[in-house]
C-alpha cells in the first residue's frame, strides 16, 4: 500500500512539473482547505489575479477591470474536461476570488485525483494569465 501511495504521490508530481510550464506570474490558483478531500467534505478554489505591470502607473488605456475564468484539467492522467474549457460563472476584478459550489458528495462516486488550472480572460475575452495547476485528491 505504501509502495502505491509513493507512486501516484511521483506521477502527480510529474504531472505538476508539466504542467507548471504554463503559469505565469499574473495569476495564481489555490484548492481549499486542501489538496485531500474526505468524502462529504465542501472545499473551494482561491484566484488571485494582479495588475501587469504594463498597466502600471499609468497606461496607455485603461487596464481591464473584470475577468472571467475557464477551468481546464485532467482525472486521473485523462483529459475530463473539454478543450474549450468550462467556465466558472460571474466575473472577478484584480485581487483574491473563492470560488465556491464545490463538494465531495457523500455518497463517493468522484474518487480520483484532479488537476486543475484555470485560463484568466480579460473583459475583451483575451487571454490575460494562466494559473498554476493545483491537485485536488477526491476520497
């Protein structure tokens, strides 16, 4: 058993490895109250998004106020969400976001390991920063 753990524990490394390459510094992605969630357990994921400092101090045009966020990922090594992604809904501004409506049912059914990171789009739809990816190891 513990030979198993330390293997997966590796391929979700290697997995964060990868997919590190794509983040940048703009913007960051947490999973509360951490990356192991019991079965019925509620967790949340954090945003953080902070002004380009090609915005700053005073830009040629007004830097964008809101984002909206695309969640993309994998389950288990497999690919579980659709190339286009799958949005959250609403809107955020510059600064920290929870993003809430997350929960291990009770009744199982959703074990794995998942990896998420989420694509920031700026008011004007363009792609503004891409997150870290961050694991989330459903029970």
């Amino acid at each position: 058993m513990k030979l198993k753990s330390i293997l997966a524990a590796a391929v979700l490394m290697s997995a964060l490895a990868t997919s590190e390459a794509r983040a940048d510094a703009y913007c960051s992605l947490n999973v509360n109250p951490g990356s192991y969630i019991p079965l019925g357990q509620v967790f949340t994921f954090t945003i953080n998004i902070t002004l380009r400092p090609e915005f700053s101090p005073l830009p040629a045009y007004w830097p964008p106020t809101s984002f909206t966020v695309v969640f993309q990922g994998s389950k288990n090594g497999v690919a579980d969400i659709p190339p286009s992604g799958e949005g959250y809904p609403g809107t955020f501004g510059y600064g920290t976001s929870v993003l809430t409506g997350y929960q291990n049912p009770p009744s199982g059914g959703l074990s794995g390991t998942y990896l998420r990171y989420a694509q920031i789009y700026d008011n004007g739809g363009r792609l503004y920063c891409v997150t870290n990816t961050v694991a989330a190891v459903l029970q």
